[in-house]
C-alpha cells in the first residue's frame, strides 16, 4: 500500500498549506561575452518557506526544459541580495546556438514540496 500512503501524504500537504507565491523580478541579462545569460530574481521572504527555485527556459511555445535547482545559498553570488544561475548556450538536447534569445521562468518549491506558479517570461 506505499502508493495510498503516498497518495494520502499529498493530499495533508495540499490541504496544510499553499503553495508559494509566484517569484517576483526575475531578469535575464547577458554576461561572459560567450553567449550566457544572467538570470536573476529575489529571493521570497523566509516565511515562504522556500526549500528551492527551479528555473525552466523556454524552449518552444508552451515547451520548457528545466535548467537547473537554486537553493538560498546562491543568494548574492550574482548580484548583491538577488538569486540567480548562469546559462550557457549549448547544443544539447535542443541547439541554442545562433539563436536571437532565450527565455527563462523560475518557480519556487516549498519545503513542502509544493510548487508555486512560474514567474512572468523573461528573455535574455
């Protein structure tokens, strides 16, 4: 029965609390000089309860990838008070080479386990 136990521990978590707000001032700059982009936000308060970011770029309509998983820790590392990560171009599994832009979103997930809404598009 680990499937309704599962099952089960979903639906407390759903009712105990919401999921995050969606993340505010997120920014995709460029940076290197090599093709990356910047991608920035701020951080939600503690009472969030943030346990991560997942950042998604876009990679047709409605399509996204999933980049990459931004812990608190990254905090400032990029730009003073503000979370972020680095994208390179690459060639894998989508070619991003030659390519005008390329656009992010970013997602908080609660120590919950819960994700909020994606952030408002931005493309770098």
């Amino acid at each position: 029965m680990p499937f309704l136990a599962d099952l089960s521990d979903r639906f407390k978590k759903a009712r105990c609390c919401p999921p995050p707000p969606a993340v505010q001032n997120v920014t995709a700059t460029p940076g290197g000089g090599s093709g990356e982009i910047v991608v920035t936000w701020d951080p939600l308060p503690p009472a969030a309860n943030i346990a991560f970011y997942r950042v998604y770029e876009r990679k047709d309509i409605g399509t996204y990838w999933l980049l990459g998983i931004v812990t608190d820790a990254a905090t400032g590392l990029l730009s003073p008070g503000r979370v972020g990560l680095v994208d390179a171009a690459d060639f894998w599994p989508w070619p991003t080479a030659g390519v005008a832009q390329r656009c992010y979103v970013v997602t908080a997930v609660s120590d919950h386990g819960l994700e909020g809404p994606m952030s408002t598009e931005v493309c770098g």
